[in-house]
C-alpha cells in the first residue's frame, strides 16, 4: 500500500514531462514559421512552368537577412537578378506574390520584342515562357511613357515617367524589379512598379507538395460545382491528384 504514492508521483512526474516536451515542440514551431520559413500556395499561371498552380511552397525567410544593419551576424547573401522571390504585394501588401528578379537597384531595364535588355546587355534567361503570338507593344517593348494601358497601376505610370532615360528603366535604391516566368501572362512590375526591399519575405527552397487542380478531374455530376464536393473529392483521391514527380522539388 505504499507504493500508491509514489505511484502517482511518477505518473505525475511523466504527464508534467510530456506537457514540457508538447509546450517545447510548439515554441519551436512557432518559432520556425515566424522567422524561418513560411508555407505558401502558388496562385496564378504567372511563373510556369517553373511554379505551377497547386505547387505548395516552402519559403526561406532567413536567406537574404532583415535589410538591417544587424545582417553582418549571418551569412546571408544579397538579392540577385535571377532569384525567385516571395514578396508582399506593393499594391495592396496583405497580399503575397511570386516573381523572379529582372533588375537590381541601379540596373536600367528595357524589353526589346520580349526580350530583356539589362544595362545594354541581352539577359540569358531559358526559364522564361512564351503563350501568345501577338504583339502587345507595352508589355514586350517596355518601358512605353506613351501608352497607358488596362490594368496599369496609377501611380506607377506616374512614378515610371520619371525614371525613364533613353528608353530604359533606372531601378532606384532599396528596390527590385520582377517579372513573372510565364512573360506573356504576368501582372508584374512592367504593370504596378518596384518591389521594396522591406516587402521581401524569401525565396521558395521546396515544393513540398504538388496537386493537379481537381476541377479537371471530377466526374460529371449534379453537385460537380459545389466547393464541398470538390473538397471531398480531392481528399478521396490524393494520390491520384499529387504531381508526384514535382513533389518535394527544390526551387531554383
């Protein structure tokens, strides 16, 4: 009888334990989603192919550092054309969007029939998509001061007026130009400015999952439109929907 207590001492003891350990488990989650890394959805066609719709994201946010002066302590590295970054939307910045570098800060930018021109010299870039045949002069011969177009943000077209010398675009301090993969069908920079360096989130390191949009899959029925049908018919069919082959992919 009196082994009772110390019984339920120890099963006291090992509850306290678990407790501990269950606490300790989600500091460190949080404390990796707040600072680490950050999931994220890919939402438009405007990166394929090399982002896709349904691609899930892992997001490194300590890779290029705060900005700040305290940056030194790590071995970040500086933005570089070329980089795909992830970045609050500077028309309205609860929103996020993907993009990859076109022009760093005192880069001067031009679009010649599509292709990019970076301080005089044709830029190398076989990542880049092509959809349409037609010519839209602002979009493939930009920067044009003399064609407001649908779609183009106000103070942008304001703004770009003033930093257009020889018909090439001066990105100022502190300030990135992006540009979508898929060229021909991206709200980017050519349409609403700069990306600040304060908006910059990270850069996608993984696909961890990759889903075909079930829409497209689900048999004809009279309840085919409805969101919870939807629902449930992906979590049915999961591995059937997964891109396999893009699952955990590494985003360069």
């Amino acid at each position: 009888m009196t082994a009772l207590p110390n019984a339920r001492v120890e099963r006291g003891g090992d509850w306290i334990a678990s407790l501990q350990s269950l606490l300790a488990t989600v500091v460190i989650a949080v404390f990796v989603i707040t600072f680490v890394v950050q999931a994220f959805q890919i939402p438009s066609e405007s990166m394929e192919n090399t982002l896709l719709i349904g691609d899930y994201l892992l997001v490194d946010k300590l890779c290029y550092g705060s900005g700040g002066a305290g940056d030194w302590l790590l071995p970040y590295r500086k933005i570089r054309r070329g980089d795909i970054i992830v970045f609050h939307y500077p028309v309205h910045p609860a929103q996020h969007f993907v993009k990859r570098v076109v022009g760093i800060p005192g880069d001067r930018v031009r679009l010649v029939n599509k292709r990019v021109y970076i301080n005089g010299v044709a830029m190398n870039e076989p990542y880049v998509r092509y959809t349409k045949f037609e010519s839209d002069p602002f979009r493939d011969d930009f920067p044009r001061t003399d064609l407001p177009v649908m779609g183009l943000e106000g103070n942008w077209w304001l703004q770009m007026r003033k930093l257009v010398e020889n018909g090439q675009l001066i990105v100022p301090d502190g300030h990135y130009f992006v540009m979508g993969d898929n060229r021909d069908d991206s709200l980017d920079s050519r349409y609403w400015g700069f990306v600040p360096r304060a908006n910059i989130i990270g850069r996608p390191l993984l696909i961890y999952w990759s889903v075909r949009d079930s829409d497209h899959d689900v048999p004809a029925s009279p309840t085919a439109g409805d969101k919870l049908y939807h629902f449930a018919y992906a979590m049915t069919h999961v591995f059937q929907l997964t891109r396999w082959d893009r699952t955990f992919r590494f985003v360069n």
